[in-house]
C-alpha cells in the first residue's frame, strides 16, 4: 500500500489523533519516558494480563487442589480455553489450538509426530536463517531417528543471508524431502513468507510443512483455513504479551487429530477417562491430545487477560496499524537516518513485511547501546541489525518519530564511540 507521511511531530500527532486503538496504550505498564521497541522479543505486561494471574492466583489461595475440577474454573481445561481464545488470530478451529509447553517443545512434539521417514523420503527441509532452536529441535529429532543431521537435514541457503525466496524453498523441495519448517517471519530482517504459496507447493510433493508463527502471530493475521498446513507453534511472550516463558502454542490441523502424539503424556488423554489412571493412553481426539504432562497454569493465566484484549482490538486493526508504524518508521529512517549509512534490511512491501523494522548500520552494535541510554528499548542481533519493534498496542506514532530523533541526536554527537563494541548474554 502507499503511505503519503508527512514530515515533523505534529504529523505524528495527529496520525495518533486518528488511531482507533489508541486507548489500549494506558492498559500497559510503561516507564514514563521510554520508547519501548522490543515487543518482538518481550511483549510489555497490560493490566489486563495482571488481573488475569492474580485472578488464577486467588483460585489457588481459595481452592487449593480444586482448582482443577471445579466447575467454570476447571483449570485442568486450561488449554483448551487459551487454545479457543488464540484459534481467532490464525483462522483455525478452536480445536485445533493448544496452549503447551515452551516453542522448542513444541517442535520436538511436531516432528515427532509428523516425521515419518521412509528410505526415500527422509529430509527435513529448514533455512539458514530462523532462530536456533528450531534448528537445535530438528537436529535432535532426527538423531532420535538414527539419522544424521548432515544425512537427514535439506539446508536452504539465504542468497542475501537477510530473506528468503519462495522459489528457492520451492526448488529446495525435492523428492527426498519428507517435512519443512520454516518460520513465517524471519527474527532479524523481519520478512514475511508467502505462506500460501510455499503450503500450497509442498502439498502438491506429498511434503507435510509446519510454521514457527513466534514472529507473527499476534502481529500478522493468519488464514489457516486457506494455508493448511500441517502443523504450527509460537511462543506467547513476543507480540501476545503473555510474559516471560508464557505457555507457548500449538496449532494441528484436524486431518491429523487421529495421530498419535510424538511426545505423549497422560494430560493428552481424553478427559473422561484421564483420571482412571491407564496405562493405555486413550488420547483425545483434538489438538489437546498433544498435552503432555501437567499445564504450567501460572505462566499461561497472564495470556488469558492479554487474549481477550485480542478479542477487542480485532487483528485485523492491529495488523494495519502496525503496518501503517512501520513505513512511518521506514519513511522516517529515508528522510533523517540513511545520510548516516543506515540501511533497512526489511521487505518493503506490506505483504512481505512482519511487525518489526530491521535497521541497519556497521556500528549496530554500539548504536544499539547508546540508544538504551537514550531510554529506548531496542535490540540488537549480529552482525548489523536494531530489530525495532512499534507494537500497535502500545506504541505511538509519536514514539515513532522521538525514536529516530534520538538516533539522530546519537548519530549526530557520534554519543555511540563511548560505547564497547561487545554485546552481553540478553542483547
Ligand atoms: C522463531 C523462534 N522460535 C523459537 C524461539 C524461542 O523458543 P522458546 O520459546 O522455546 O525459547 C524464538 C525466540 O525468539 C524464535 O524467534
């Protein structure tokens, strides 16, 4: 789409002025003074999200074991009331939605499920580009198999080490090729794949393909509905703000509820008969049949109160406010910044572009420190990117216009040489 900003703060102002999810911004706890960027790392805590887990923590305090089975707390029911509350984000029944764990065992239990390796069809094929874990997971999985990552794994290599193209994974799907996972949104430059297109060719191969939605969901509506894939997984901490190590999400698309879990435990089990106790594991016929052991109800209560705000801001409105910051920010990185040798690693069009800008510069890295002094919060990933974050939740397109005014002002006074060049162990 194309964005006609105008320049200086009152522009800014008065594109606040007409935001009509303006008002979500006094929900959250936000320091006064800081322009906070690194909602794609840590989402901020909303009122909303507090009362959810004090409610869950007084359950607790008056109800002690019973809080799992009374009736309308039912908290051994947790996942499924999460599950249904999140399946709206990515237009996929509220059945096929758990809420489970951490990401990196989700994937564990998603390729333990979906890998079936035969002699001639054994690959998974993944990027060089998503987050670690992902590939950690797959490593691991394949090792459990007998098989060896450098047998077992189809590497696709970035041309740019920034994107990917839906021609290259396309062409990486060969024959042998037994299962992808891709992330939907690369975590440093923030590209978005064409999810339909590269779903779409993989089942034409007989491939089964899962997403990583960590960098999207909640911030890039999704239609599992026309998708299809597989299986998905994200973490609930990034744009969902459900706090830190929040219980992470698992989609699985109910062409599969019948098969059996790769990580089974006896919370999979169907609840009528879950407390009789078998060794026979009659396992649920919905995504809740992915459950393993006993639900983390502490880390997933903040996500309750954070969802239903979902609910009413509506991610439809969220995804076109975000990407109305973004260009902002891109619009205004062109005007003020590029004369410094900034540069943006991010897709430019909307249908490319996840919820966050990758901003980059050969002095990243201390730009980056420099800026938290500055009293904002973005961060930094190697070797050249501030990833900066304008969650349409909370962030304004004033903030907008201050964050880069400040890294003038940093860029300007050269405020970033007092810095080392040495990053510490939560860039
Ligand atoms: C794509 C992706 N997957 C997984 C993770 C983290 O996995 P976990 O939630 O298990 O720590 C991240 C963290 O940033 C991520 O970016």
């Amino acid at each position: 789409m194309a964005y006609a900003f105008k320049k200086g703060l009152e522009a800014a102002k008065e594109m606040d002025q007409e935001d009509i999810l303006r008002d979500f911004r006094q929900r959250f706890y936000l320091n006064e003074g800081e322009i906070y960027m690194d909602g794609n790392s840590l989402g901020l805590c909303s009122k909303d999200a507090e009362e959810s887990l004090l409610s869950v923590l007084e359950e607790w305090k008056t109800m002690g074991i019973n809080i799992w089975t009374k009736p309308k707390v039912q908290k051994f029911l947790y996942q499924d009331h999460l599950g249904a509350l999140t399946a709206p984000l990515i237009n996929a029944d509220t059945d096929e939605v758990t809420v489970h764990s951490n990401t990196t065992i989700n994937i564990h239990t998603a390729i333990g499920t979906f890998y079936e390796p035969t002699e001639t069809k054994y690959k998974i094929l993944v990027d060089d580009l998503n987050f670690p874990t992902d590939r950690h997971a797959v490593d691991g999985q394949l090792r459990l198999r007998g098989i060896s990552p450098e047998k077992g794994i189809a590497l696709l290599r970035s041309r740019d080490g920034k994107t990917l193209l839906a021609e290259d994974i396309i062409a990486a799907m060969t024959p042998e090729v037994a299962l992808v996972l891709l992330p939907s949104v690369l975590y440093r430059s923030g590209q978005l794949l064409d999810m339909q297109r590269i779903t779409d060719e993989a089942r034409k191969r007989d491939i089964v393909i899962g997403w990583d939605l960590s960098h999207s969901i909640g911030a890039v509506p999704h239609d599992f509905k026309a998708i299809d894939p597989d299986f998905a997984l994200w973490c609930s901490y990034k744009y969902l703000n459900g706090g830190p190590g929040a219980a992470a999400g698992l989609f699985i698309n109910r062409r599969h509820f019948e098969k059996p879990a790769g990580l089974p435990g006896w919370h999979g089990n169907i609840k009528e008969t879950q407390f009789e106790l078998n060794h026979h594991l009659d396992k649920a016929s919905y995504a809740g049949g992915w459950q393993s052991g006993t639900q983390h109800v502490l880390s997933m209560a903040p996500l309750e109160g954070s969802l239903k705000m979902y609910q009413e801001a509506g991610i439809k409105n969220l995804r076109e406010k975000s990407l109305k910051l973004t260009a902002y920010l891109r619009y205004l990185i062109e005007d003020r910044l590029t004369t410094y040798g900034f540069t943006v690693g991010t897709p430019y069009e909307d249908e490319h572009r996840g919820g966050h800008i990758a901003l980059e510069h050969g002095e990243a890295l201390r730009i980056n420190e420099a800026l938290k002094d500055a009293g904002v919060v973005p961060d930094f990933r190697y070797p050249n990117v501030i990833r900066l974050a304008p969650v349409p939740l909370y962030v304004r397109f004033e903030d907008v216009y201050e964050l880069v005014e400040r890294i003038v002002d940093i860029m300007e006074n050269r405020k970033y040489e007092a810095y080392a060049d040495k990053v510490g162990p939560v860039a």
